[in-house]
C-alpha cells in the first residue's frame, strides 16, 4: 500500500514540479535560519569567551557612552581628561590604572600604505595587564621601556597579514610620515580587532595625533581579592565629578558578560522569530498546494474511491505527501544552513576570529528535531485539504471537471 501511495505522490509531484519546489523553498529558509543558529551557536559562545578575556577577572574597563550601549561613546569620539583617570588610583583596592585611546592611522611599509587601527597606552602599565590579566604575549621582539622611543608592537595579523612583505622586529613603520621601530610582535588572540591593531606608547599616539592629555578609555586593574562590584561603584562616583564625558560605562567581568548576553540573546530571539515565520509561511505554502492538488486531482480520487479505496486511504495519501513535502524541505534547509555556517567559520576565520563552525561541536539531536517538527509541519498543513479530498463521495468526483 505505501509503496503505491509513494508512486502517486511523486507523479503527482512531477507533473508540477516548479509550484512543489516554491512550497518547498519556505520550508528550506526557516530551517536554515534554525541550523545556523545551532550551527553557530558554540562557536559565538567561545567567541565571546575570548572577547571576555579583555575583561579579566582583575580588570574593570572605563568606557564612555551608556551602559547599554558603551560601544556606541567610544565611537563616537567622546574622550576623559586623562588625569580625571589617573586619580583613580586613589581608590583603596586599585593596583593600576591604563588610560587608553584609539584611532585609525595612515602606515607604509616598503611602499604599502594601509590604515591601520592603533592601540595607545603607557607601556609598563600595561605590560602589567596585557601579560597577567589579558594572557597577551610576545612570540617576538621585547617590550618597549621608553615612552618617547618611537617604538611599536605589533598584532599577529598586523605582522603577518596586512602588508605584502612581512614586517620583522627591527624594521621600520612609516606612520603620519614618521619613522617607529618595530619593537615586537604579539601572540595571536583570536579576535579581530586585537589581531590587526599596532600598539604604540600614549606619549607618541598624542604627539601624532596632537591629542594631549586625552584619553578615549582606561583598564582598571584591581588589587588580589578586591571586591570588584565595589570598587565599580567608587569609580562611578569619582567619574561624576568630572564634566567632560557625562554618560560613561564602567563594566567590570560579570556586567560585560552580562551585556554581551543580552545581545546575544536578543539576536538569537530575533532569528528565531524570523525562523518561526518562515515556518509558517511555509506551511502556508504546503496547505494551498495540497488545496490545489485536491481540485486537480478530484477525477483521480473519485475513480480511487470508485474501485474501493477507503476514505482513510485518501486521507493518508495525501497526509503523506504533504508531510514529504515537509520532509524534504527540513533535509534542504539542514544541508543548506550546514553550508552556509561552514562558510561564515571561513569567514570568520579569515578575519581572525577562529572555531566559529565545527562539525565536532554539532547538536545532531537537534538537528534530528528539527527534521521532525518539518515532518510534523507538513502533515499538520496538510489535514484540511486531506480531509477535503476523503470525504468527496465518488460520483461527484467523476462528474467533476
């Protein structure tokens, strides 16, 4: 018997295979959106993980802007009095205190010219951080000790990425027409911005750029066992003194994973809204061309019905199409969405940001899910016209034209 309905089905399918593959094509676009978000889901986590790490769990970072956007301050060019950052220190419990700033300035090297994002900030303070707090490592060169040795670091994909030729400790950077010496050369992070930014001392970024006794953020490192929520709040306090910057963000470890939870969250939400629509609309879809299958196929049911095929028959018949219909649409939308989330790790990974997809990191379980709720789908779109088509008496089927 299945054997039977399985050969009516796909020569029913065949004879309107364009309005079968548009039915099908909503089905595949919400299952895509729902295997990406799986797909990518881990690899998003621990990248996040290692963005986290720029907030270690000794740091609390100063940023201008609200604290439900502190990115936003940053790039819009708000700066602190770099001293209003440095009286920071008088706060019991803070060990350091690096104020930071950042821009995009003109480099050659050997002719190439590039923009290049750079990364200012008092050497030895921040040695102190990059190496305990933030595990940022030179592979070569060594650290800069002066802070008017017109000397820079760069990041690993700076050194070995951005220009042609590849730049080695010694050589020499032209930036804004200035010579600087290669001092070293950073391990590789994992996160875009970290790996393609060059370091130099806040002495010479302000002489560049004319900047003086400006700062766009600042690392706060904290003392062993200092209470980190505390200490956020007297910061807080302090800044509110000062009037140059009014909105500002002072996100310590548990507030910015927090923060970066909810945008996760609120994207993964949006995404999946967006996969639930198209799932309806898909079925949508199924249920109008198990409509018009019906009315096409009503002398076929009625000659069916004529030589004794039960009105359960028929109603199975055209259930299992329309949950083939489904079927096929959840195994497109899963092979197409493994694709695309394979190519977004490529992506990612050619922008530095590494293990955003891996077959080993799969929820097969859920994949296997989601198959089934495309089964289901398809079935549930098809009961009306299902029922419609069991319950035509069979003479009126025959007389239908």
């Amino acid at each position: 018997m299945l054997k039977n309905f399985l050969s009516l089905i796909f020569k029913s399918v065949w004879h309107r295979p364009m309005r079968g593959w548009l039915t099908i094509l909503g089905i595949i676009i919400g299952v895509m959106l729902v295997v990406i978000i799986f797909a990518l889901s881990s690899g998003i986590q621990n990248a996040v993980a290692r963005l986290l790490q720029q907030f270690g769990s000794d740091l609390v970072i100063i940023l201008p802007g609200k604290e439900t956007n502190p990115f936003l301050g940053l790039a819009g060019g708000q700066k602190f009095k770099e001293d209003n950052l440095l009286d920071l220190k008088n706060i019991r419990g803070v060990r350091l205190v690096v104020p930071m700033n950042i821009a995009i300035l003109n480099t050659e090297f050997k002719g190439e010219k590039k923009s290049v994002m750079f990364h200012s900030q008092p050497w030895r303070e921040y040695r102190v951080v990059a190496e305990e707090s933030k595990a940022l490592k030179l592979i070569e060169g060594t650290w800069p000790e002066k802070e008017d040795a017109r000397e820079v670091i760069l990041g690993n994909r700076a050194a070995f990425k951005l220009f042609r030729a590849t730049p080695m400790v010694g050589d020499e950077l032209i930036i804004k027409g200035r010579r600087f010496r290669i001092a070293g050369i950073f391990s590789e992070v994992g996160m875009q911005d970290e790996d393609n930014q060059i370091w130099m001392s806040m002495k010479d970024f302000q002489a560049l750029t004319a900047q003086r006794g400006m700062a766009s953020s600042a690392a706060v490192k904290l003392e062993p066992d200092a209470n980190a929520e505390l200490i956020a709040r007297q910061i807080k306090f302090k800044l509110s003194e000062q009037e140059v910057v009014r909105d500002f963000s002072v996100l310590t470890p548990a507030k910015a994973n927090q923060l970066i939870g909810n945008i996760l969250s609120v994207i993964e939400i949006s995404l999946l809204l967006i996969a639930m629509i198209s799932l309806i609309v898909g079925a949508v879809g199924i249920m109008n061309t198990m409509y018009t299958s019906v009315l096409e196929r009503t002398k076929q049911i009625g000659i069916m019905k004529a030589i004794g095929a039960s009105d359960d028959a028929i109603l199975s018949l055209f259930l299992i199409e329309s949950g083939l219909i489904g079927f096929t649409g959840g195994i497109l939308g899963i092979f197409f969405g493994l694709i695309v989330a394979w190519a977004a790790g490529i992506a990612a990974a050619n922008f530095g940001i590494r293990g955003l997809f891996s077959l080993a990191s799969l929820d097969f379980f859920g994949l296997l899910s989601v198959l089934i709720i495309t089964f289901v789908t398809g079935i549930v779109a098809g009961i009306l016209p299902a029922r419609q088509a069991s319950r035509m008496e069979p003479a009126d089927a025959l007389r239908y034209e």
